[in-house]
C-alpha cells in the first residue's frame, strides 16, 4: 500500500480506487534515515512520551530545527485509518492552540508523524506527573491554560471547515510550549462534523474520566461530548488531581462527583491544588461553575464552546439557578480497541 503525503486529493475517501492513501498538501515527507539520525537512533535518552500508540521522541532535524517524533509501534491501538485521520485533520488548519504538524514517514511498516517541538512536554506530565516532572503552575498560568484550550476548541467547533470533534480532550492531550502555551494534540480520534450533521453515532473511543455518559453509553457523538471533556479537564487543572486516579470521601467519589457535593454544601474551593497558595477566589470559583456547566448530564445544557470562552472571561452572566446535575458514568464498557 502506498501512501503519499503530497497533493490533495478531490476524494472525500482516504483510500482511492488505486490503493493509494491520500493525505493533506502541505505536510512535508521525511525519510526513515532523516528521522533515525534525528533521533541519534531513537536513543531512549530522546524519548519524551509514549502510550499504547508508541512512543514520542524529541529530534533535531538537519536544519536544527527541533521536532517530536510519534513512532506508532506495529501493535499500535492507532491504525492506519487513524494516522491518516490524524494527517488530514491538522495539516490544512493553524491555530495558536493547535500543535502543529510538520511532516509524516512511511517506509514499509514504519509510520511516524513529526510534530513542533513543545518545550513543558503534556499537562498531564506538567500538572499530574511525578514529582520530579511537574511544573509549579500559579493560578495566572493554569486560567491561560484553560483560556487557550477553551480557544483551540472554540476554533475546531465553530471555525475550522469543516467543523471537528476531537474525541479525546484529556490532560495529556494537551501541551505546553515553552511560555506555557496550551497547544491541542493528538487528532488521531477526531471526526469532521458537517455544519448540517446533528450527531454522530459511532463506536466509543477517548479516555474513561472524560467521556460524556450519552457518547460512552450511546455512541451518541456531538460537540457537547468534547465540552464534558473540557469541564472534567478545567476540574483537573484547578485541583492538580486526576480525574481518573485520585477519589474523595467515603464513597470514592471521582472529581466530578466531590465537585458537585462541595457546591451543594458551599465548599467548592476546597477542591483548589493545595500547592496554589494565593489566588483570587471569586475567579476560580467562576472557572469551577464553568466547569459544571460544561458537564451536565443533559447535553443539550451545556454551552457551546464559544460560550464557553466568554464565561470564562468573564463576558457572560452565569445563571445558577439553570445548573443541574452533572453526569456521571464510572463502570467499564466494552468498546473497539482504540478505547484507552
């Protein structure tokens, strides 16, 4: 099978009647040798990330141009369906909070897509990772954080055409440049969303801790599924804790769930990171209420994305009074094998 990172197709098919696979016209083509020397032989000492898919490693390309490189493994959970994906989502978009893609290679069974290289790694590793790797993030750089998420998604739901579902917003999803700058990655899941399509339904695929229960149960595929993600991901990033590994109380409530008991008792700020010292109380628990509303069980409740922003910023009213509960799905489900 071949597989050509040049031209466009007028194809809406990623495999034409020839066999060839088309991806998006301006993503440059490297050689296995480029990317081997880049890597000085994928050295584990360059290995910055890895997961079911592979593994990530920083490169310094001839030019000295630094790059990270995501060498899918043979037995990798992300086909080839989902490399394309991933090519022809990103290549023809540029947004601030998007990573940006840079090139792909394919030589026999090696598939590997080079991205910008981002200096603070994942917010998951920045945030929720060892000790030895986390960043002290003040409460200025964690509101950016969610500011530029919020815009990155704002763009690929309203702006981008067609629109596009990412399917997993998720901490390590999400990476930071080197002035902290929030970028999207990781658009091997994602789903253009027509402006005359309503829903999607479609076989599972994300991460358990931040699925919206009406796609994790249904298959049922909108933006709002996104948003739920957003809320569960602003939860993390105002606590330090993992939505999926860390549990409250007696009952071992996940985060979403302590969240909702603290507001009905009037104590939402104590979910705060107890490593943020100083921070202006009457924002965080904007962004907290934010994040409850982005999470209601209902889908139809939540705001959209742009609307998201301004809450945030400060540019909406929230109406309290119109919050319901969030929903929350915690048992396993049985899915294809790119759930993870």
């Amino acid at each position: 099978m071949k597989i050509c990172c040049f031209g466009i197709r007028k194809s809406n098919h990623a495999v034409d009647e020839s066999g060839e696979i088309s991806a998006a016209h301006n993503v440059r083509l490297f050689s296995y040798n480029e990317l081997r020397s880049a890597t000085r032989n994928f050295h584990p000492t360059n290995k910055i990330g890895g997961g079911g898919f592979g593994v990530v490693y920083k490169g310094i390309l001839r030019d000295e141009t630094q790059v990270a490189i995501k060498s899918l493994s043979a037995e990798s959970s992300q086909g080839v369906r989902e490399f394309l994906t991933e090519i022809q989502m990103i290549s023809t978009i540029r947004h601030p909070n998007l990573v940006q893609l840079i090139g792909c290679c394919i030589e026999g069974n090696n598939r590997m897509l080079v991205y910008e290289y981002l200096e603070n790694n994942s917010l998951a590793s920045a945030l929720l990772g060892s000790k030895s790797r986390r960043i002290a993030l003040n409460w200025p750089q964690r509101a950016a954080i969610c500011m530029g998420t919020a815009h990155g998604l704002a763009f690929l739901h309203e702006e981008a055409e067609p629109h596009i579902v990412h399917r997993d917003i998720k901490a390590s999803n999400v990476l930071l440049d080197r002035d902290l700058t929030p970028k999207i990655g990781d658009f091997g899941l994602a789903k253009l969303f027509p402006d005359n399509v309503t829903h999607i339904s479609t076989r599972v695929a994300g991460t358990m801790g931040y699925l919206a229960p009406e796609y994790a149960l249904l298959g049922q595929l909108t933006k709002k599924a996104d948003i739920y993600s957003f809320g569960v991901l602003t939860l993390e990033i105002i606590s330090g804790r993992s939505s999926t590994k860390a549990a409250w109380g007696e009952d071992l409530m996940i985060l979403l769930e302590w969240t909702w008991k603290l507001r009905a008792e009037n104590r939402l700020l104590e979910i705060v990171d107890p490593e943020l010292v100083e921070y202006p109380g009457e924002e965080v628990l904007r962004f907290i209420k934010v994040a409850l509303f982005c999470t209601q069980a209902a889908s139809q409740q939540r705001p959209s994305m742009t609307q998201v922003v301004e809450m945030l910023s400060n540019g909406i009213t929230l109406e309290e009074n119109t919050l319901t509960p969030p929903g929350i799905h915690k048992n396993p489900i049985r899915t294809s094998k790119n759930f993870s």
